[in-house]
C-alpha cells in the first residue's frame, strides 16, 4: 500500500458516497446513468468472486463488500425508490455494445484462461468505459448538477491515482500488470474532457453546462 | 501481461 493507492481507493470511496448522499438527499437520481450504474454493479461482482476463494486483508475484504453492496443500494434507489426520477429518455445508451466486446476481448487477452481469471479481465475492461452512458447522458442533457460533477470528479480520480500507484509499484517492487494499466489509462482519458470542465467551470463556482 | 489472481489491489 502506497499514498497513491490509498488516494486512489478513498477517491472511489468518496465517488460512491456522494452519489448515494445525491440521490438520498435530493430524494431523485436524476441525471444519474441507471445503465452505468449497471455497469458497475456488474464490474463489481465479475471482479470480486475472489471473496470467497481467497482472503488479502481486512481491508481488501471490506472494501470490495463496500462496493458491491453500495453499488446494489444504488440500483435499487434508482430503480425501485426513485424509480419515478430515473431519466430514462436520455439515459439511452446501449449497454451490450459494451457488455459484449468486453466479454470477448476477456475470452482473447487474459493472464490465464481460467473462469476467474476472464472474469477478473472481463471487469477490468467493462470498469474502463462504464462510465460512457454516464457522460452520454450529461452531453445529451447538456449539463450536471454539482454533487454529479463531484461524484464524477472523483470516480476519475480514482483511477488516475491508480496509473501514479502502478508506476510507482514498477519501480519500488518491479510489480505491473499489463491488462490493468492499459484498461486503466483508457479509463482516465475518458475522463480528460469532463476534468477539463470540472476544472474550468465547476471549482470557479459555476454550474457544469456543455458549450451549446 | 503480468500477474494472475489473486490481486491485491481493488
């Protein structure tokens, strides 16, 4: 465990936090992907069957619990006790053009072709570009309200932390893992265009609102 | 590509 790596893992704990703080204080998940909250919900699960196969740590033990549980109370805020808030006009973005290359790309480029081990790959590619329904929903929208854009912020922080935690691994311990720095870097850029707003408009104050 | 499981990392 380094500073980056515990950033990074506060970053998407916060991420998960204001989310469920958004949706449960403004009693509505609108402007909320429901399809990348599916995403997630998914990546959680695929990566985590390791729960009860092998024990890390506490710590490791805990926050996967923490995700996969906090990731299912989000879904059901949004489908069954907002369900009348849930934006499902814009929220049209088709999740099996995601779901299906990241299964086959799984099945092509993995450590070791074992269930788990293409699972484990499966989420780390389907975790980079979950998030797409997401920024598809606020470009067709055109804006985001700011605990949206700060639970954005912060679930690609995450990640970006993570790319200082692999380099730095790289030279302190000679540890890398290939699949999860490409999908990792691919999972940052995505994010480059919206930090970019978040850092221009959100932190001067005002509203995140796309250039028309 | 590097490791397989376990992973210590989230």
């Amino acid at each position: 465990m380094n500073i980056f790596r515990l950033a990074g893992d506060l970053s998407h704990l916060l991420a998960i936090i204001l989310l469920l703080i958004k949706i449960w204080k403004t009693r509505s998940c609108a402007g909320i992907s429901g399809k990348s909250q599916i995403l997630f919900a998914v990546v959680y699960v695929s990566r985590y069957l390791d729960l009860v196969t092998t024990f890390i740590s506490l710590y490791n033990t805990l926050m996967k619990l923490v995700f996969i549980t906090s990731s299912f109370a989000t879904l059901y805020l949004m489908y069954v006790k907002f369900k009348a808030t849930y934006d499902h006009n814009h929220d049209s973005f088709r999740i099996e053009f995601l779901l299906l290359p990241c299964f086959v790309l799984a099945l092509l480029i993995n450590a070791s072709f074992t269930p788990l081990e293409v699972l484990w790959t499966f989420s780390i590619y389907l975790e980079a570009v979950a998030i797409l329904p997401q920024l598809f929903l606020v470009s067709k929208t055109g804006e985001a309200e700011s605990i949206t854009s700060h639970y954005l912020f912060a679930l690609g922080s995450y990640r970006a932390l993570y790319l200082l935690n692999w380099i730095y691994r790289y030279y302190a311990e000679g540890h890398y893992d290939l699949i999860a720095i490409f999908a990792g870097a691919i999972q940052t850029i995505l994010y480059c265009d919206f930090f970019y707003l978040y850092i221009t408009k959100v932190l001067k104050g005002k509203k995140l609102q796309l250039p028309a | 590509y590097g490791g397989s499981l376990p992973k210590d990392e989230l």
